[in-house]
C-alpha cells in the first residue's frame, strides 16, 4: 500500500484487508474424500459469505491428487503436461475470482520425503524453473499471488547433495523467474516450515512479504520482528482448528484444540499488525489428514466461524493500515505472560508444542485512535494516552461481537479493569 508498505491494497490503491483460509486441495478431487469441483465451489461460497477473501492452494498436490482432468503432469520427469488438468484449475481460479477471492498459489512443495509432486521431482533446476515460467504466465492475469515453495527449508534438511546457500539459491531463481514471467506485477513470496522463517528473502526484489510465517510459538512476537522488512506479514499456517491427523480423537495441531486456543493465538498476530490465514481440519486439506470426508458444514467448526467474523468485522471497519504496534503503551502490575506448553501425539510420537501466554495485553495505535487488547487480567490495566484527543472509550467482546461504553477518558492515563480474566478489547478514539 502506497505509505503503508506493511499492508495490502489493490493496484487502484483502494485498501485489502488480507483475511484467507486454508485450502490446499482447492484444485484437486479426491473420491474418498468426497471433494471435487461442487464441493469446493460449495466451500468458497461458504467461506466468502464469513468474510474469507483469500485461498491459498497447492498448484500440484503434496499428497498426489489429480482432479477430474487427471494429473497435474502426464510424465513429470519428461515434464510433459496434461493440460485438461490445467483446464479444470482455470475454472476454479476463475470461480474464486468471480466470488470476491484472491487464490494464493503454491507452485510446488519441498521434498519432505513423502510427497510425489515436489520441486525435486523435477528432472534440473532448469525444469523448475520452466515450470515457474508457465504458472505465472497462466495465472498472472487472475488475481492471484504466487507462491514459489510450500516448505521451502524442508530441502535443507534432505540429503540433496546441495549446501543451503545452494538451495536457497536455487529457490531465488525460481522466485526472479515468477516476475519476468508474470506482466501484472502480482505478490510473490515463499513459505518455510515450522523451524524457519522467510525473512531472509525479505530484502529480495522478487519477495513481496516480509514473512509468510508457518510459525506456532510467540505469535506476536515474530509478527513484530518480520515487520522490520516494512513489508506485509502474514502468518500463513499457524492453526487448524480441532486437526486431529491421528483420528484418535484428540486434536494435533498447534494453537487448535479449543476456541480460547485459537482466538488467542489469532488476535496475538492481528494485534502487531500481521495478517491471517487459518484454517479448520475438515476443510484445510480437502478431509486429508481428519476423520471423514471433506465437511465445509462440520458442526464443529461454527463456534470458531463464528467468532473470527468477530475480528474480521473489527478490523475491516477501521483504518487498519494506519495502526502501528505500541505495546508500550499498555501496563500491569501482571507482566505478560510467556507461551505455555501443551504435549499431543502425532504420527504416533508425542510431541510438545507452545500454547499463547494465559496473560498478555497488546496495542495498536493511530492518529485517531488506540486499540487495546488483554486477556487473564483481574486486575487494572493502564493505557497511556499521551499526545491523543481522545473522546471515547468503548469494550468490545471478541467472543459475541457486542459493543459497550466505556467512560470517557479524562487525561493522559486511562485505566481500564476488565470485566473478567477473558480477552477484551477497548477502543479509544
């Protein structure tokens, strides 16, 4: 956005509030799975009506899928094409666009050992970067962003005979090869897995985001430090809400297993000034990795559906890009809290990832106004208010999406006791 870089707009200037969902098979079909072309098209009618302007989806399935035209290849490794494939992916872009959707496009996956269709597939690093060349000049009139590796730091840690600076390298080419090839200057960025990061691409004149986090612990801190880029971050896999890969009952994803989890987690990214894009089990992987069928109904799904319009509308109705970070802006007798372990199995091992701080308050400020947000707090909170005119104070519930007064503020402190050890957030304007 022209004088707000860290931000979306369109290229008539008008403001984007990034907002997406997971849909990595949204190109594919899987029997099994009960997902073809009506069952996505039922799926982006339903995510668009919950305020979901963005998709992003793999170009060619980690997990092998083809859809009603075949694969996405006749022969990969004689990289001989099957256009019918191609056809079908042109009408589920087209259809996407046409409801009010940006796709996020994924050009391929690292090799995570496990995945037919990766980048390493391909017979040469001149292969890969043909194939670039035809994604972008195929999608480049769409309105779409592209992205050039799913996991892209997966490589290093595979036996490729290559060192990182290599495969960094390599990863760079494709990337360059995106942007010549595409005329209509669309983003372009490139995914990590959850060890890294890709703010080492972030100074690269190809790379269009500043982060495109998979990311799990400290939220909004490493919102923060990826900001420094002064360009858009998003954390592009942080939750699926209620995975449960196993199909043992007991949910396996980070910042998932219930809605506080990730309500928490999603307003400690919204409130350093990131961008989203969640997702829920039955949905993210067209029913792959989730018991049953692909379910854009899941009942178990509303209540997080529900309560992410909540912060959708929040955002979007304010001038979200002039607000800045200003934690210091806040204090309490309670420092912030840290992330708290929570141990799951996955894939039969038992693993201990990070769930958000129980205690912790964030603010963003602008010009006109100062949003605060705190949770596990029984106690006042202080809001510094110096160098604001302010004239009202407002509590708004990101459970239910109600507003109430507050009384005004009347100097440059305002303090502020919740109603509970829930999460709150006031308006000061």
């Amino acid at each position: 956005m022209p004088g707000f870089p860290a931000h979306f707009a369109r290229q008539d200037g008008s403001p984007f509030w990034f907002v997406g969902d997971t849909a990595w098979s949204l190109v594919t079909d899987n029997q099994n799975e009960k997902h073809d072309r009506e069952a996505a098209f039922a799926y982006i009618d339903k995510r668009v009506s919950q305020g979901f302007n963005v998709f992003h989806t793999m170009c060619i399935s980690e997990a092998g899928w083809g859809n009603s035209g075949g694969d996405a290849f006749d022969d990969l490794s004689q990289e001989r094409i099957n256009p019918a494939y191609w056809n079908e992916v042109d009408t589920r872009i087209r259809y996407a666009n046409a409801n009010g959707a940006t796709a996020g496009l994924v050009l391929a996956w690292a090799d995570k050992g496990r995945n037919p269709n990766s980048w390493r597939a391909f017979p040469s690093q001149e292969a890969r970067v043909r194939y670039a060349r035809y994604i972008a000049a195929r999608y480049g009139a769409y309105d779409v962003y592209f992205i050039v590796a799913g996991e892209w730091n997966a490589d290093t840690r595979r036996d490729l005979d290559l060192s990182d600076d290599q495969i960094r390298d390599q990863y760079r080419e494709i990337g360059r090869a995106v942007c010549k090839s595409d005329p209509h200057g669309r983003l372009v960025g490139i995914h990590p897995t959850f060890v890294g990061t890709t703010r080492e691409f972030a100074s690269d004149d190809w790379c269009g985001f500043g982060d495109y986090q998979q990311m799990y612990p400290n939220l909004h801190g490493e919102i923060l430090r990826s900001r420094v880029s002064t360009k858009p971050v998003v954390n592009s896999e942080y939750a699926y809400y209620l995975r449960d890969q196993d199909e043992d009952g007991v949910c396996d994803k980070q910042n998932s297993a219930s809605l506080d989890e990730i309500r928490h987690a999603t307003w400690d990214i919204l409130m350093a000034g990131g961008y989203i894009i969640t997702g829920f089990g039955s949905t993210y992987f067209g029913g792959h990795r989730h018991p049953g069928p692909f379910c854009p109904e899941d009942p178990a799904n509303a209540d997080f559906e529900e309560q992410i319009q909540h912060a959708i509308r929040f955002f979007g109705g304010r001038k979200w890009w002039e607000l800045e970070p200003a934690d210091d802006r806040m204090g309490a007798h309670t420092p912030r809290g840290k992330d708290e372990a929570r141990t799951f199995t996955i894939r039969g091992k038992d693993r201990t990832q990070p769930s958000p701080p129980t205690v912790t308050y964030w603010a963003l400020k602008s010009s006109e106004s100062l949003i605060g947000y705190c949770r596990g707090l029984a106690e006042p909170l202080e809001i510094d208010l110096t160098g604001m005119d302010s004239s009202n104070a407002r509590l708004f519930d990101p459970r239910t999406g109600e507003w109430k007064d507050l009384r005004p503020p009347g100097n440059t402190r305002y303090a502020f006791t919740p109603p509970d050890t829930q999460d709150w957030v006031v308006v000061i304007d």
